[in-house]
C-alpha cells in the first residue's frame, strides 16, 4: 500500500480535495451563503450530490492506495469521474461568480484542481 501511495500521490491528494468539497458543502448547507437564492449552487449542496462527490473521492481513494493495474479501465473511470465532477463544480461556481459580480475562492480552487487533473493526464500521456 505505502508503495502504491507513493506512485500515487496525486490522486490520494484529489481524493481527498473532493471529499473535501463535500465537506464544505455539508458545513456550509442550509447557511444561505449562496446568492442569489435558487442558483444552481442551492441544487449541487443537495444530499445525491453529496454522495456523488463521496463516491468519486472513493473511487481515487482506492485507486491511490491499492494496485489496481490488473482493472483495465480503472484509471479512465477514475480519471474521467474526478474531471467530470471538478468540471461541473467549477463551471457552477463560476456561474455564481459571475452572476453575483463578486470572485470567489471556491472558482478559483477549483479551476487549479481541474487544471492539474487535465495536465497530470496531459503529461502522462506524453
């Protein structure tokens, strides 16, 4: 497993940023922190969302830790559900964003997010 963290790191840390976003929207539910009220933002901290992003954390989790080299479309799923997801939460915080006038730093994290997970591919691949 230490061996499989190491060769892995990257995706342990994205892992763990996603569970992260989870958290952040568990804290921050029913806050009314997002304006204004009925954005899309109201949807995506809704319960299935939540679990959404659990599983996805899950599934580079146990990418990271265990090998998984024998599963052939292991590494496309997790790759593609992480890109997947920090995509649709980017582009929903960069909606509020621009909705409300104001910059946030939930947009800006989560672009730098999506930007590594596209250049760790980008650069693997080449």
């Amino acid at each position: 497993m230490q061996r499989n963290l190491k060769r892995n790191y990257f995706w342990f840390i994205k892992a763990l940023e996603t569970y992260g976003l989870g958290i952040f929207f568990i804290v921050n539910k029913s806050a009314g922190i997002f304006m204004p009220p009925g954005s899309i933002l109201d949807y995506l901290d809704d319960p299935p969302f939540i679990f959404a992003l659990a599983v996805v954390g899950t599934i580079a989790l146990v990418y990271s830790l265990w090998d998984l080299q024998h599963l052939f479309f292991y590494k496309p799923l997790m790759t593609g559900t992480l890109t997947f997801v920090w995509l649709m939460f980017f582009c929903a915080f960069a909606y509020e964003d621009f909705v409300s006038g104001k910059f946030s730093f939930q947009s800006m994290y989560s672009f730098f997010v999506l930007f590594s997970i596209v250049g760790q591919l980008l650069i693997k691949k080449g």
